[in-house]
C-alpha cells in the first residue's frame, strides 16, 4: 500500500523542481531579449498613450478600465522591464500581473521591522507562486543603522527611518525598470483619493501604473476569495494596512484604514507614493 503522506511528499518535490525549472528558464529567456531601456521622453509618451487607452472619462469614471485590462496593457507595452511593489499584505496583486506576465519580478522591502505574518506571506508567495520574489534591502542593517544614527529611529524620527529603510532602496532598485505596479487604492486615505491608473512617476523615473486604484478592500478580499489567493492573516485580524510592526497598531470598525500606521503622529504616508 501506497503511503499517502509520501505520496503527498513526492508531489510537493515535483512541483518544487517543476518551478524551480520553469523560473530558471524564464530568466534564461529574459535575458536573452533584453534590450535597452527606453529614455524618459519615451516613456512619457508612453503615459500618455495609456491614459488616453485607459483612464475613460477620468478618475473614478465608469468607463475607467478595470484592472485586468490595466495589467494586460502593461504586460504587452512593457514585457519584461515590469516590477510588482508588494508589501505582502496580501497576494492579490502579485496574483493578477503573474496571470499576464509569469515570473515577474515581486519587490519585497525587507526592512527588518517585519511582523511575523508578513514575512512568513512573502515566503509563501517566493514557494506558491508563479512568480519571482525580489527582496529589497537597504544599504544599512538594523544594527548598522542603530550604531550610525541611534536606537529605535523609528520611534525619534520616523520619516527618516523610512527614507533610509524603504525609499532609498526602492529608487535603487526600480532603476532596473520601465515601469513599477502598485496596490494602492482610492479608498485607502484621502492622500490617495485621486490616485490615477497611469502615471508618471517624477521621482523614480519610471512609469507607474496602479491598477487598484478603484477598488475597494471588499474587492481585494473578494477577488482573493475566488482565486484562492495567498492573505497575510493580519488582513483580517483588524490590520486592513500593514507596515512595520513598531509602527503599525489595529484599526478600529469604522476608522481609516490607514489609521493604524504611525498612530498618533503627523504622518500618513512613507513617501514611495508622494
């Protein structure tokens, strides 16, 4: 009689070297007709293509396009000069690009303030998911940066901490791109409320699409229930937005979304999306 816990042991192993394979040889592929990347003013032309394609009769238009079609334009514009920012609060994103574009690079911020969930979901992601998890390290380590500029400067000067922890290594590696996909949402804070699909991203240098933009958590949930998508269990554990745990508490029913990020301090965003 057949053991069914090595039968079950024997086909994890498969599938394992089944995508180990495959990625190697998306890599082979992809590097074999990579070409230059295209100039800024190219780029913007770009934008302006997509906005013209995409966004209908403006922000929150019902004739905007949806965010498959968003991520299915990108995919065929930008091939594979394309990257996923994902903060593993969730798959979904990940989920959606990798349906147009298998093996694309996902961007994790390893900023080495992590909860637990949130770094064990980006492990699920690297070993579920047909796609290839790309962690983004800033130059300093926790204790090189506590020896450099004090203990805890989260907690004296958050704003920095997260230039030298997210920002600055998020430029850095996003010179390697076209274009960068974001999650954010309309929904997600007032900061956001006029977030576009297609934009040209000042900062970075690049193109940034946010697909997302109109949905709704309802939705992202919706759409992870259908596809059986990966979750972070703080999702749903009052943590509708998560970032590093120092900095991150649970939200009330009723309150902001983004309420619990950096709670009772005059600041809302990291800087990646301002």
């Amino acid at each position: 009689m057949t053991d069914p816990l090595s039968a079950l042991r024997d086909a994890a192993r498969a599938r394992t070297l089944e995508r180990t394979s495959a990625r190697a040889a998306h890599a082979t592929a992809r590097a074999e007709r990579a070409r230059p990347h295209r100039t800024p003013d190219e780029l913007r032309e770009v934008v302006a293509r997509g906005v013209a394609e995409l966004a209908g009769s403006g922000i929150g238009a019902p004739d905007e396009a949806t965010a498959d079609e968003v991520v299915a334009w990108a995919a065929r514009e930008f091939g594979d000069s394309m990257a996923v920012a994902c903060s593993m609060a969730d798959a979904v994103l990940p989920h959606l690009v990798a349906r147009h574009s298998p093996w694309v690079d996902v961007l994790f911020l390893e900023t080495g303030y992590h909860f637990a969930e949130t770094v064990g979901t980006r492990d699920a992601v690297e070993q579920q998911m047909d796609v290839t998890v790309v962690d983004v390290l800033p130059r300093l380590t926790v204790p090189e940066q506590d020896a450099a500029h004090g203990k805890d400067l989260w907690a004296r000067d958050p704003g920095a901490c997260c230039a030298v922890r997210k920002v600055e290594p998020l430029h850095r590696t996003l010179q390697g791109y076209e274009v960068w996909v974001t999650g954010v949402r309309r929904d997600e804070a007032p900061t956001r409320a006029q977030t576009p699909l297609v934009t040209w991203d000042e900062k970075n240098g690049l193109v940034k699409i946010n697909p997302f933009a109109a949905w709704t958590f309802d939705d992202l949930l919706a759409y992870a229930t259908e596809h059986q998508v990966i979750l972070n269990p703080l999702l749903t554990d009052g943590y509708p937005s998560i970032g590093c745990a120092p900095c991150t508490r649970r939200v009330a029913p009723g309150e902001d979304p983004r309420s619990g990020r950096w709670a009772g301090l005059d600041k809302t965003e990291c800087g990646l999306h301002v």
